[in-house]
C-alpha cells in the first residue's frame, strides 16, 4: 500500500498531533526547570495551549492544533483569552488548513488577524533508502555524554544572529528544555575539527505511529554556508529510521535557510499554518 498523501487530513492530524505532543512536553520540561507550577498546558478543540512566562513571547505561550477534528468554542478561546492578556500576551493560534471548520468562524467573531505563516514539512523514512553520509571534513556526533555538556552554549551561540532575534534567556531555556526531555535525541557536528552546529530530535507516537519531530538546529555563524544543516538533517532521519520511525516532521518559516535545507534533505511541504493573533487589549 503506498504512503499516505502528505496533503491529506489523515496526515494533517497526525502532524498536528505530534506538534501538540512536542509544545506539551516543552513546557512540562520548563515546569520541572523553573518550580513554576503556574506554567501549565490547557487541552481545548483538538489541541493545546501552552502557557508559562510572558518573556517568552510567543514561543512558549500560544496554541496549537485547535480544531483538529472537533468544533471549535468561542467562550473556550474567550478564557483562554483572559489568561493571556493577564500576562500581557497577545493570544496566538496557529491553525491547520485541515482544522475544523467552525475554527475560522470563532476566530472571525473574535477579531483575530493572521500576523504570519509557518510550513509544516513531512517525509517518509521507507526502509531501503540510504541517507547521504555527510562531507568531507564534517563529523556528526551523537554520543550524549558529549553532547549534553556542550549543548546550551552551543545552541545559543548559534542562533545568536538571526533575521529576528529571540532574547537570550529564551535561547537558553529551549536548549536546557531539551536536554531535560527523555523523549530527545542530541545531535552535535564538528566541522574540521571544530563544533560547528547542535540539533534535537523527538520521538512522539501518534495515530500515524512513531514520528520523529526536528527541531531546535542552529549552525554557528562562522560556519555557515558548509552544509552542517544539511548534515544535521540526514544524521536525524537516519536515526529516527532506526529508531522505528515512520514519518519525520519539522516546521519552518516560508523561503528562510531552514526550509531550503529541509526541501534538500527530501521533506515535502504538508500545509501551511496561518497564525491568529488577537491583542490583548482589543
């Protein structure tokens, strides 16, 4: 039997599932980190919202997978509201095209307007293919007593420059969320000899079965341009194949270096998700 379309609502729900499963278990991660036991994740229309500190920003704190195969209420979002703007957060729902489609209505009647795009990129991980061994002069470690202390540091420095920036204590806590999560893989590169990149990867059964989540990869600004995210990429399908994988995901922003990288290694665009923001004070 041939795979499913990447475009189909099967798919779609098991995507949005995994991205659901990944946002739940950052900030179940966070809330062990911090003691903060106000950070919490509320279950409402077929997804979730994440909630933990303003200084996040969106990051940590917006919605996703809402009306994944069921209906979508106003006084649900309308509470959920209030919890945001209580933090001084805009509210921020990132919708599927697959969503139900009473979730457009809702957020029309609520005023919300799209403020940005995010693709959703997916591929197979069919048993006979063989994923390009990195270049010469690249090294691909994944031995975590290696990789774990140098994890942090290296993830921040590099996503230290980027079109727009993320305050250093976001950084920070994304990298530490990672090393906390059971569910994590850890990926490091060394370009002749020198740390060049980090990268994670989660493992996340849904309806579709195991799928592996990429995330958190960032090259360190001196060795762009060397193919270490192209390297970071097949190194990850590799092991998710291994480790029983049937699907591998990640998530980029429209035309930036990411969503290249991931077309290169043979991801395929699934859908792409429209951001609902309402102002906190509207």
């Amino acid at each position: 039997m041939p795979p499913t379309p990447l475009t189909g609502p099967e798919l779609g729900q098991a995507l949005e599932q995994a991205e659901a499963t990944h946002l739940s278990l950052q900030v179940a991660a966070y809330t062990r980190l911090s003691g903060r036991s106000e950070s919490r994740v509320i279950a409402m229309s077929g997804g979730v919202a994440a909630i933990t500190e303003a200084a996040f920003g969106r990051k940590l704190n917006h919605v996703t997978g809402l009306g994944m195969g069921v209906p979508v209420f106003s006084d649900e979002l309308a509470e959920l509201e209030k919890i945001y703007a209580a933090l001084g957060l805009d509210t921020q729902v990132d919708i599927c095209p697959h969503a139900h489609g009473s979730a457009l209505a809702v957020l029309a009647e609520r005023d919300y307007r799209v403020n940005a795009f995010s693709n959703t990129y997916a591929r197979y991980l069919p048993p006979e293919e063989v994923f390009a061994a990195p270049r010469d002069g690249i090294e691909i470690i994944t031995d975590r007593a290696i990789v774990e202390p140098i994890f942090v540091e290296q993830s921040v420095a590099g996503f230290s420059v980027q079109a727009v920036s993320r305050p250093v204590i976001l950084l920070e806590t994304l990298a530490r969320i990672a090393l906390q999560r059971s569910d994590t893989l850890l990926f490091a590169a060394r370009c002749d000899g020198s740390l060049a990149g980090t990268a994670g990867m989660s493992l996340i059964e849904t309806g579709a079965g195991l799928v592996a989540h990429l995330y958190i990869a960032s090259t360190l600004p001196a060795q762009r341009g060397r193919g270490i995210q192209l390297a970071l990429l097949n190194a990850r399908l590799a092991a998710a194949r291994s480790a029983g994988c049937v699907l591998a995901c990640v998530t980029a922003r429209p035309a930036n270096t990411s969503a290249r990288n991931t077309e290169r290694a043979g991801f395929g665009l699934a859908y792409t998700k429209s951001t609902f923001v309402r102002r906190c004070d509207a």
